[in-house]
C-alpha cells in the first residue's frame, strides 16, 4: 500500500422537494421530490507510479491511471468496426490510420462508467391512513463495457458454447461479403481483443422502490386495547430498463426483494 498523488473531484448536487397539495386536518397530502447529481473527477501527480498496474490491466480490463486522466476513462484501442469485404475487424491506430493490426499501444479513452447526471425522483402519498411511496432512480450517459457481448458473442469457450451463448451471435455476426455487422467473420476462430466495439452507452431507469402502508387510528381496534395499528408491505428494485442489453445478476446476483410489516401501538 502506498498513498501516490491525489483525485480531485468536483461536481454539483440539486434536490428539490414540492407539496401539490397538503391539508392536516384531512389528513391528506401529496408529495414529489427530486434530485440530480453531476460530477468530474481526475487523479494528478501519480507520474509512472501506477505504470506496472497499467501494464498488467492490458487485456484483462478497461482502467488505467495517468495523470490528468477519469480514474472512471474506459481505455481500449478505438475500433472501426467489421469490415464487410471479409469479416475482419478494423483498428485505428494512434495516428488515425486503419489497421488490421491489433496493439495495446494504440489504447485511448472510449468513454467513462460515470453517469453525465444521475439521480432519483420520488412521490409520496397519504390519505386518511392510505400510504404509497415510489422512487424512480435514473442515470444518463454512462459508458459501459459490455461483457456480454465480449465473451457471450465472441470469445465464447467451446464448452460454453452449449449452455450460454448470446443469441446476438447467430444473427449479428457477419457470414458474406458485404455483410454490415457489429461482429466478426461466425467462423473465426481467433480470440478477440478488447476493443472500443464492445463500448456502449447506457441511459437506465429503475423503479428503486414501491411502499404501500394502511394505519388505523380508532374503530374497531380501540376494542383491542390499540392505540394505532399499521400494515405495509414494501418492494425494492422492481423494474430496471436499460438502453443496452446485457447479462445481470450472472457472478454477482442482485436481489429482488419484498417486505411486509404489521406494527401497533397500545
């Protein structure tokens, strides 16, 4: 462990919070609330202390760290993409030339993982002991590698071949000429680097949360000795729609998870 340069962030965080309708003694309100988070970030006076974690992560992922640069950069060499006289995927090089050449020293930023903004927007309701919360979270303009795509459509090992494969591969692979695709040649059998092909932007919107309660104040639960008395029931990660496609919840997986209460005062 050592502590090597410094990050410097900056950014900007807005919230807002409006009633469309409030009233006490009807027990009735109604609530939206917002907020957006925007942030740049660079690391600085590193120099070539990082130089041999930069080396090693050539092949295996897409973070680098240089001074001036996004710790978040997504580095990767630029691709032009598949070429459709023969399956063939074409690079740029530094200098702005094509090349069937593939090298790691041709890398460049392909993108950042953080989101141009992100944030959460929310509404929450009461009527008379009803109660109902939604909270939607959003991100916009984040840049991911989709592995999916790199090792689901191409670089699929042979025993994977039967039991995970992406469909993308039976349709969107190129198999003629002048076929115009987004992946190689269906019978090449080469591995395929990792390039700027497989970097997609992803704008996302989830419904984070859902919460339904119910309170009772007086009636029938006075008999039972209660002074109040609440059910709910709460539902986290709902839905999730993304502008890409990719494999979620494989190594890691998430959790769709739902709660219910029953709470009571004497």
């Amino acid at each position: 462990m050592t502590n090597a340069g410094e990050q410097v962030s900056q950014g900007l965080t807005a919230s807002v919070t409006y009633y469309i309708f409030q009233n006490f003694e009807e027990r009735f309100s109604w609530m939206i609330r917002a907020n957006v988070r925007t942030q740049k970030t660079r690391i600085d006076k590193i120099g070539n202390k990082l130089s041999t974690l930069n080396s090693s992560g050539k092949g295996s992922n897409t973070v680098r760290y240089y001074d001036g640069a996004d710790p978040d950069d997504i580095w990767a060499v630029k691709s032009a993409g598949i070429d459709p006289s023969n399956g063939k995927e074409l690079f740029y090089a530094k200098d702005g030339s094509y090349t069937y050449d593939f090298s790691y020293d041709d890398e460049v930023i392909c993108g950042n993982t953080r989101p141009d903004v992100e944030g959460v927007i929310g509404s929450s309701l009461n009527w008379k002991g009803f109660s109902v919360s939604l909270n939607f979270r959003y991100q916009m303009g984040a840049d991911v590698f989709n592995e999916a795509l790199y090792s689901k459509v191409e670089n699929i090992s042979r025993s994977d071949l039967n039991k995970n494969q992406d469909k993308r591969a039976l349709y969107e692979r190129w198999q003629e000429e002048g076929d115009i695709v987004r992946f190689k040649n269906i019978a090449s059998a080469e591995t395929t680097p990792m390039s700027s092909r497989f970097v997609q932007e992803e704008n996302v919107l989830t419904l984070e949360s859902v919460y339904l309660g119910y309170e009772f104040y007086d009636g029938w639960i006075k008999k039972l000795g209660l002074s109040s008395l609440k059910f709910q029931v709460s539902m986290r990660d709902v839905f999730r729609a993304s502008t890409i496609r990719s494999e979620r919840g494989i190594s890691y997986p998430f959790a769709r998870s739902m709660e219910a209460g029953l709470s009571f005062n004497f």
